[in-house]
C-alpha cells in the first residue's frame, strides 16, 4: 500500500526551506539549508519538542555526509546553540515533531538513541554520534508509538535528502526462487574462476552474499566513485581481509548489478553480463527472459 507524503515549499523556492507531512500521521518534518535558517527560525514548530540532524561534509571522502543526531525540548533554542557552535559546521538540517501532541521528553529521547543505532548499524554515513544513548524506560504502548513515529521519519529522511538511514548492508538472508516470473532472491554467481562471489536481486537492491570474495586491488581504470565505495566497505568492515582476497563479512547493498561487480572484480565491469544464473545465463539474458 502506498502512502502520501506532501512537501510544502516554505519560501517557494526549489532550494529552500520545506515543510513534509505524510498522511494520517501526527508527525511534521521541517528541512532547511543553513543559509535560510533565518527565514523560518520564527515558526511556531520551532518552540516544541523534537529530535534532529544536522548534515555537514564528512571528514572521510569515502561517505557523501556527515549526520548529527539529536533531540531537544525546544528546538529553536538548541538549534542557536550549534549556529553558534564552530564545531558543528553543518550544512543542512531537519527537525521532526508532533502536529497534535507534544512528544514528551522519555518518547524524544526514546526516538534519538534509536536514530543513533540506526544510522550507526547502516553504514551509510559518518555519524557524529559515536555511540547511541541508553533507551531510556518507555510503556510498551508508548514504545509502539515512538516505533510508529521512527517509521515515517525513515520514509520522510530520504526525500529530504538524508540518506544515512538506509542501509548498506541486508539484515536477513534471501533464498533462491526458481520461478522464472519471479527474480527476486534469485541468485547470480560472479562469472569468473578467480574468485567466488553471489548476488540476489531485491526490493532493497542488489545483494552481494555474506562469504563472497573480491579481490584485493582495484585497477588503475576504477573510476574515483568506486574507488570511494571500496574505502567506505573498508572502513566499515564489510569487506574484510581474508588471505590474498577480501571477503565480505555481510551481505551488502548495491545500487546497481555492475556496482557489486565492480567491488568483486576489482576493476570497471558491466554486472548486467558479470552476473550469471546457475544455467549460466547472464544477468541481461534472464531479465530479457522474465520482460517477454
């Protein structure tokens, strides 16, 4: 089932401040860059309580941000503070709160430490927070609610241009589906004797299996955007050192087929022919297949 979520540009502009509901929900997200904080500092949202990030430029190039993650009583009156902060040299931020009920002080701090592991365990940006605060006690219906609220921010973030909530890496295994009108979960084998590496197609991406191999350089042609990618796995150990090869020690997300062949292979490769089934057809034959 779908969902509808509605953006609202605050100035009128492409660029600038944005306001983002979704329906049925009690929540509210308010977006703006640095530059027009000024703006929209004097909305009523501002005076209430909230969790928050802040988006600067990651010190390691191989991540595309850099989140602070945090949780306030008043809003406005924390948000000053870090403007004020040289520490805290972001660039964007959002804030989300309660459109009915003002979320207490246990539910925001509930939803920050949440936001914190969440980003920490995806693997997807350099978080600030190095360690996630202790959940603090919650009634069950509550905890419920907070979980509920987490959800949409999830699906609100990604819109607005924060990405660090999704993830890297795949929590659960994907069996083999042989129906030939279903490819997900299917599974690919990397087309090469050198090394032993798997993909699964999914809603989430394309998976590169737990166990799989690649190799340890990249060639002098690997372009500087996978040349990135290969340091962020690195550096969040998903990919390990396992004797003359890497392995990798999760299942990992990729965008694209070619994508996973490329940290596999170790060089620029097209996945749509890398990638083959256990027929030894290539990844574009069976997509053609399934298409017909």
């Amino acid at each position: 089932m779908g969902k509808k979520l509605t953006v609202y540009m605050i100035d009128g502009t492409e660029y600038g401040p944005r306001l983002a509901e979704i329906g049925n929900w009690v929540g509210k997200a308010i977006y703006s860059p640095r530059a027009t904080v000024n703006k929209i500092v004097n909305r009523l949202e501002f005076d209430n309580p909230g969790v928050y990030c802040l988006k600067g430029d990651p010190s390691n190039d191989a991540y595309d941000e850099r989140i602070y993650i945090g949780e306030a009583e008043n809003i406005k009156a924390r948000l000053k503070q870090h403007l004020s902060d040289s520490n805290k040299d972001f660039k964007e931020f959002i804030f989300f709160i309660s459109k009915d009920e003002l979320l207490t002080k246990t539910q925001i701090r509930y939803l920050e430490s949440r936001m914190i592991q969440l980003a920490i365990d995806a693997k997807s940006a350099e978080v600030e927070n190095s360690t996630s605060p202790k959940l603090p006690t919650l009634h069950e219906a509550d905890i419920s609610d907070m979980e509920y609220f987490l959800e949409q921010i999830k699906l609100v973030l990604p819109v607005m241009g924060f990405k660090f909530m999704i993830s890297s890496t795949a929590k659960t295994s994907h069996p083999e589906v042989e129906s030939k009108s279903d490819p997900i979960h299917q599974k690919y084998f990397i087309k090469t004797r050198t090394f032993k590496a798997q993909m699964v197609e999914t809603d989430q991406g394309y998976i590169v299996l737990k166990g799989s191999q690649a190799k340890k350089g990249l060639s002098k042609s690997t372009t500087e955007t996978y040349r990135k990618l290969r340091r962020k796995l690195l550096d969040t150990d998903i990919l390990v050192n396992d004797g003359e090869n890497l392995i990798f020690a999760e299942d990992a997300v990729f965008n694209s087929p070619s994508a996973a062949s490329n940290m596999v292979l170790g060089r620029n490769s097209n996945g749509y022919t890398e990638w083959v089934d256990k027929n030894g057809r290539d990844f574009k034959d069976v997509q053609d297949i399934l298409s017909d």
